[in-house]
C-alpha cells in the first residue's frame, strides 16, 4: 500500500493534537509524520505510533515533498501557507474557515458529498463544527425530501473554542467554589454555570460569523443553494460534544418513522430515540467518538412538511480532525 | 390597607420559600402569614419581616379565615386542597398546573392579561416558568401583529426541578473534581457539565409535557387559540434563570427597530441588545431579578414575517413566585 508524509499545520493545538491521534488510530497510511507549529512551540514532541515526534516551524518552503497537509491552524495562517502547500504539490485539507466558501474550494462532509473532494484544485475545506454534526443528522431526511429551511439552536462545548476553552470552565467552577472571582479570557464572559449567546463576531445583519456558516455552508455542501437557515449560537458549560436543536422543513412531508429509520440507516449516525426509556442524544455520551447521534424526532407543529429533532456529536472529533481526516481518506482511495 | 391573611401551600419548597421573601420585599399587606407544608416539615421555621414563622401542617380544615393561598405544592396536593381552600372563602393562586387547562380557571401573567385574574371563581393558575420568561418577551410583539407561530428551544436551568436541582449540580461539580463517580438523583442522568434533552414526561406526539405547555398555555393567556409552538426543552448547568431561543412569526412583518422599540417599551422587560458592545441576556446578570431579559433581535432567516430573539429569566422569581404574588396584587387592588 502507498505510504504518504502527511504535515499537520498547528500541530500542537486542540484540533492538531486529535488529529494525529486520529491517523494512528485509523491506520492512515503515514510513511512520515510532520507536526508543524508557530516557532514557539517547535522543537517539543508529540507521541505518534509510540515514537516522539518533534514539532517543526513552519515556513514558506517547509512543504517540499509533503503529500498532504492538515490544516488546524487559524484562518490567517491557513491564507499565508496555502499558496506554499499548494506550489509545493500538496494537498491542503483545511479545517479553517479561510476557503470554505471559496468556489475553486470543494467543502466536503464525506457520508454527504465524497464526490466533490475530487475536484479539488489543491485544497479541500473542512466545514465548521456545528455544520458537519447537523448536516450529518439531516442529510438523510433530505434524501427523502430536499430541505427548503431549518431554525436551528445550539448548545456548543467549550472545546469548541480550542485548547482552552476546557480549561477556562475548571478554572472558572474551582474560582467559584473557593469564593474567589472568576476571570475569563478565552470567553467574554464567565462560562460556568452561564450561557454565553454569542459565537464568534456578529456580522450585518444581527447574526454572528457562526450562526451564518450553517446556512453557507449548509447550501454548499447539500447542493442546496435555496437553502435557508436561521440559526442562534449558543456556548454552554459542557466540555466536550455540540448539541443542535433543529426544527427543518421539507419540500414534501415526512413521517416520524420514515425519519427514524433512514437516519437509523445513514452513514454516520446513531438513532437514539426511545422517550419512553429516556433513550436520547446527550453531550457526554458521544463524547470520544465519531458518530452523531439523533433523537427527540416528532412532528414540527408548527408546519405540516416539518420535523424537529436533536442531535450531539463530538465537534473535536466528527466535527473537525475526523472529518479531516476522512477526506484525506477520499483522496487515497 | 386592608391587610390579609395569607397561607403558603408548600412553604418550605424552592418557589414556597421565594413568595415568602417576596411577599416581604414587595410589603405586600400580609396581617399573618401561614407557612403550610406536609406534616414532615411542620414545626420548622421561616424568617418573615424579622419574626420566625411556625410552619402548620396542612389539613382541609385549616383553610379558615385565610384571604389568599398562594399555592407551591406538587400537582396532587393543589388538586387535593383546591376544593377546601375554595369552600373556605379564600383565593387559591396555584403555581401547579392542576388547573391551567381548566376553563374556568384564569391562567395570568400580570403583564399581558391582567384584566382575566378577575374573572375568577376562587382558583387563579400561574403558567409554566418557561412560557411566563417567554410570553413575557415576546407580548409586544403580540400587540403590533399577532404571532402565527413559535419555534423555541429552551435553556432551563436547574432550579427548575426544586431546591434539589441546585444540590445535585453543585454535588456532581465536586464528585466529578474528585473523581467520584457522580449519582444522579433529581434528574435522570449526570446534569454537570452534560445537557438533558428531557424536562417533564413524554406525551404520545413525542414532545414532553412541559414543551407543550408553551403552546397550550400560550394560547390561553394571549387569547390566541389558533397558535402553534414547536418547542424543546432542555435542561443545562445553569444554577438559575431559564433562557429561551425564540423564532416567531407574525401576522405581517415586524422590522427589528420595531421590535426592539417595543420590547424596550415592554412591562416586565428589559432590551438588552447591543451585540457590537457584547451586550445581550445571559442567565448569571437575570438571576435574582423579576425583569426578562430580552435580545439578539433579528430577522430570521427562514420567514418573511419572522423575528429570532434570545430571552433569559429568573424562573424562580418572574416564572412563579414573582409572577404568582403579582397575581394577588391584582386581587387587592
């Protein structure tokens, strides 16, 4: 089997991190390794197939000879070293925001739409957390019927917000319990405890950069380019897995059981649905793993072609390094 | 001023112990206050304007001479004492929702339908706590065309489930830092840093009992008989204040500076919307108060004659004891 040297760009971050445990742990074919970081952290080691490896500095002509990159590195960085990665002939799976909607970009959810990763032109976006745990939940209803809208609500972990998200809530639930006064600096606000409704920066129209990616992002990867989406972000005290609230209607309507059972059937999913056992999706059982899970589906009773559901998924794994990681599957194949 | 006497069924619960304190806060004119609870809790005390206060058991005959019973006892006991607290000539204004439904049995948020607290025959019900916190915010929308529909999702905090609901959170909190395993108790599942997608039981149409509330006693207290609601409810580790994600949609469209300009103008509520200045509701700045805090004012995305909103409430205050005192204030007036 062909071997590849795979780079991760931003190595060392939250994303970066699970992502080269996400290699080793799907047996992606590496012949080498090759962190890369901001020089600040190059230099220290990061454990892969039980070997350290030493994380690099990136630089503009670090690519030569690299087959793919992974990029888990912010917007800003992503623009600086595509044009390197990309005349250096590798290929650049990106999990910034920089080229999502770039249409020389394919954006691709791999159980939804693998067939447009091929037609990249040397970089292949991965879409935002939120985006790949719902569209995995609903792209199977809208096999049955193409979505027209969905009003959606979630209730995003703070390892959404990178490494330290997770560490600012125990920091914030110690403060509180020793009396002493809680000083965010990655949130705006005091997460624990609180909701914070506001994710990333508001745009013109009163919703924020991440409320609009579900409806951007949402058109592009469905092929759904009427799609409507009005969606309100949400950060909650939970460590790990996004939770997504979704009320969707479709062109015809759809049946509870219909429902049921073509997401009991969809790639990349779990129906957890049994109210009466209390059997329904919640944060910290998909925490770790790969697959959204979706449940609480019923009748949206407010319209006669909707249905409402709930879904979670660990935006860690399925919503960022895994989803990388998938894609760079596709281009081997 | 005429004084009254009046009891508190339930009075040493969460919601009992809040009318206490704000019977006093609000100097309503109280010429004795009569803490009833089980027999289990009968002989303790409760501090009232700088006296203890014996806590009585309640019994069907203990109801004589009493003006107003403010009632925060489970649905089983309001039902049980309702027809003794009618017989004996008092006023029974129930927090349960034994009687919500019932049609002759007002159902008042003072704000919006005052005028029908007094076409009582003896019973007055308080609405759920998430429908007060969102009636409330989106009443004067109400007033400048009338809501078709509503699609929320709810934040409900834990002080929802009672006195224990605090006490379970804080306990897991400390289980969990010290690596013991965590026993839930008052909700089904670990609540710290996890979201339950489950508040009240299940209905046959797979919503809870407590997601149709919205719709059912929305309809009722805004003379709307023909409202849809679509809601989830999800309960989160927020110690207090319920928030609430809410897309409506009106008759004719509403522009945001409408909608803002009436909301500011709202009893009960305070506009809180300035998202360039990080200004908008979250549960820790509305704990401990009666005002809803309404924001994130939008068009939605999804409809015409749609607006997205993101309210948040003390329910222990606004969503039951507040709101029920309000209700016997109407009475005396």
């Amino acid at each position: 089997m062909k071997q590849y040297k795979v780079a991760v760009l931003g190595a060392t971050g939250a994303v970066g991190r699970e992502m080269i445990k996400i290699l080793e742990e799907r047996n992606f074919p590496v012949s080498e390794l090759i962190p890369l970081a901001s020089a600040r952290s190059a230099g220290s080691v990061i454990p892969f197939r039980g070997k350290d490896v030493v994380v690099r500095e990136v630089t503009p002509d670090c690519f030569g000879g690299i087959d793919i990159v992974l990029g888990a590195a912010p917007n800003k960085l992503a623009k600086e070293y595509a044009p390197h990665i990309v005349a250096a002939g590798a290929v650049f799976v990106d999990n910034s925001s920089a080229f999502r909607m770039d249409e020389n970009v394919p954006l691709v959810i791999p159980e939804i739409n693998p067939e447009d990763a091929l037609k990249h032109h040397g970089i292949i976006s991965n879409p935002n957390c939120s985006t790949i745990v719902s569209l995995v939940a609903v792209n199977a209803l809208n096999k049955i019927s193409p979505i027209q809208n969905m009003v959606v609500s979630t209730y995003q972990a703070v390892s959404g917000a990178g490494a330290g998200g997770p560490v600012e809530l125990t920091e914030e639930v110690t403060a509180i319990n020793e009396g002493r006064p809680v000083e965010p600096s990655v949130f705006p606000y005091q997460i624990a405890f609180n909701l914070i409704p506001q994710i990333g920066n508001f745009t013109e129209n009163g919703y924020t950069a991440e409320e609009m990616k579900m409806q951007n992002e949402g058109r592009k990867i469905l092929h759904l380019p009427e799609l409507l989406v009005g969606c309100t972000c949400v950060r909650v005290p939970v460590y790990r897995s996004h939770s997504i609230s979704i009320t969707l209607r479709t062109e015809t309507p759809i049946s509870v059981a219909d429902a049921q059972k073509a997401i009991s059937e969809a790639a990349g999913c779990r129906l957890v649905d049994n109210p009466e056992a209390k059997e329904y999706p919640m944060p910290i059982d998909t925490s770790d793993q790969d697959i959204v899970f979706v449940g609480r589906i019923r009748k949206d009773l407010t319209s006669e072609n909707g249905i409402s559901l709930w879904c979670c998924g660990d935006q860690v794994r399925k919503g960022a390094a895994t989803n990388t990681i998938q894609i760079a599957e596709l281009l081997i194949k």
